[in-house]
C-alpha cells in the first residue's frame, strides 16, 4: 500500500545519552572534590572537637541564664510564649540557631582568612585541578560540621532543661543543617573577599550581632507590627529560629514549612556566588 512513512530520528540519541553520562560523571566528580576539599579542613579540625564545641556554646549559655532563667520567670507572669511550656522552652531552639550561625559563620571566615593573609597556603587549594563548586562546596561542608558540634552542645543543654527528645526529630536537625549551610556559605564568600580581620570583626558587628537578636532568636516574630515583621522576615536566621522552634515544640501541622525551601533557596544562591567567587579568585 501506498503512503508516507514517518522514520522516528535516531541520529541525536548518542548526543544526548553523552550529555547525560557528562553530567551526571560531572555531579559525581563535583561531589567526589567536595568531600576531598572537606577532608583537608577535617583533618584540622577533629584534634580540635572540644574547643570548636566550646567555643560557641558562652553566648548561648549567658542568654539562657540571663534571658531564660533571669528574665523568664517574670515574661511568663505577663504572656503566654506561644512554643514552649516557658519562655525559658522558648528561647532554646533560637539558641540552637543562633550558636550554630556564629560558628558556621565566624569558623569558616576565619579559617579562609586564616589561608588567605597568613599562612598563605589558599594558593594551593586555587591550584586544585577541581570544579570551583567543589571548592566551595568542600569549604562550606566544612563550616556546617564546625556549626553542628557546637550547636550539640546547646542541644545537650536544651534536652537537660526540657527532656523534649524533639530536638533530635529528623525535621529539627533538617532545619538546623540548612542553616549551618546558610551561614557556612555566607562565611565562605566573605572570607574570600575581606582584606583584614579587621573587616571580618566589622561585618560581624554590622551583620551578625544585630541578626542574632533580630532574627527571631528571642521573641515570636508574628507579634511584631507589619514594617518590623517585614524586615525580620528578610533575616535567614529568622526562618531558622522559627523552623526550629516549631519542630521542637509545635504540632506538625502548624510548622511553617515555608522555612526550609527558603534556607534551601539562600544556600542554592550563596553556592552559585562562591562558585563564581572561587573561579575568579586570585590571590
């Protein structure tokens, strides 16, 4: 019988299971670096678990006692906290993000700088026949390990105070793991950027201090007037505080689920600026 017959293409097939096989060998190559990258600061830092647990863990410490212990006897009399038995119960995840932002934040930075201006072994690490990705990537992992161990600590005290086995869920330390990431990255760029230690104390002035008491850490930022709530809400530390606080203390039903594709959105777009940062960095 007559007629037309349509032959399906098969000529760009190979082309595309190429383009496959080169990406998914490309993720596989990225992921294999990071961990190498990683491997090079955790050498560094298992002979100093305890300090890096400890170092962290004074800030939080002093506003539980000050805040949680001093203060929250008389808020509980005045309010009703709206997570937590106390405001005591309160405050504790907030801590947990605000131990683990300091030190994934300030670890990281002065480690990078730490390369960059006196040791002057970062040169090295440029060398590396490796994705810049990987690079950033390696150094992030890094700086999420160095906010894990300290916020352990304050976990540690948190399950002292409240015996609420909640802030070991797997949606605890989800929310708690993005933002290490979070403020790892930011970490990352900023050490690759800053000319001094003087400039790490200043941003650290300018950025972190006022977000750890801005961003949620030690009062319910539903409560505040719209412009204030506008601005709290630009602070990742505030989605943080309130995924955490949530996951400890709250129904699954009302946890903001907002939160982790906002931390996973910040942590997405600080890795794509190291990435840059590291293939254009030139030290």
């Amino acid at each position: 019988m007559g007629g037309v017959h349509f032959v399906k293409p098969v000529a760009s097939q190979p082309s595309i299971q190429f383009g496959q096989t080169y990406k998914s060998s490309l993720i596989r190559s990225i992921l294999t670096d990071s961990l190498t990258v990683f491997w090079g600061d955790w050498l560094d830092l298992r002979v100093r678990i305890l300090q890096v647990a400890a170092s962290g863990l004074v800030s939080p410490l002093i506003y539980i006692l000050a805040f949680g212990l001093g203060l929250g006897s008389a808020i509980d009399q005045a309010i009703q906290p709206s997570a937590g038995d106390n405001y005591l119960q309160f405050i504790l995840p907030g801590m947990v993000a605000l131990s683990s932002m300091t030190i994934s934040f300030g670890g990281t930075t002065f480690s990078i700088c730490g390369e960059r201006l006196y040791s002057k072994t970062f040169e090295e690490i440029l060398l590396l026949p490796v994705h810049p990705l990987a690079l950033f990537l390696g150094k992030m992992l890094a700086g999420v390990v160095r906010g894990l161990m300290t916020s352990a600590s304050v976990i540690l005290i948190a399950l002292i105070f409240t015996r609420n086995f909640n802030f070991l869920s797997p949606l605890f330390l989800l929310v708690l793991v993005l933002n290490c990431a979070v403020f790892a990255g930011l970490g990352v760029i900023v050490g690759l950027n800053v000319k001094s230690l003087e400039g790490v104390g200043l941003l650290n002035n300018f950025l972190i201090v006022p977000m750890s008491f801005l961003g949620g850490t030690f009062f319910d930022p539903q409560r505040l007037p719209l412009f204030l709530k506008v601005i709290v809400y630009l602070l990742p530390l505030t989605y943080a505080s309130a995924g955490l606080r949530a996951a400890a203390f709250l129904p699954l039903s009302q946890f903001p689920w907002y939160s982790i594709p906002v931390l996973l959105a910040i942590a997405i777009a600080l890795s794509a600026i190291g990435a840059y940062q590291f293939s254009h960095q030139r030290d």
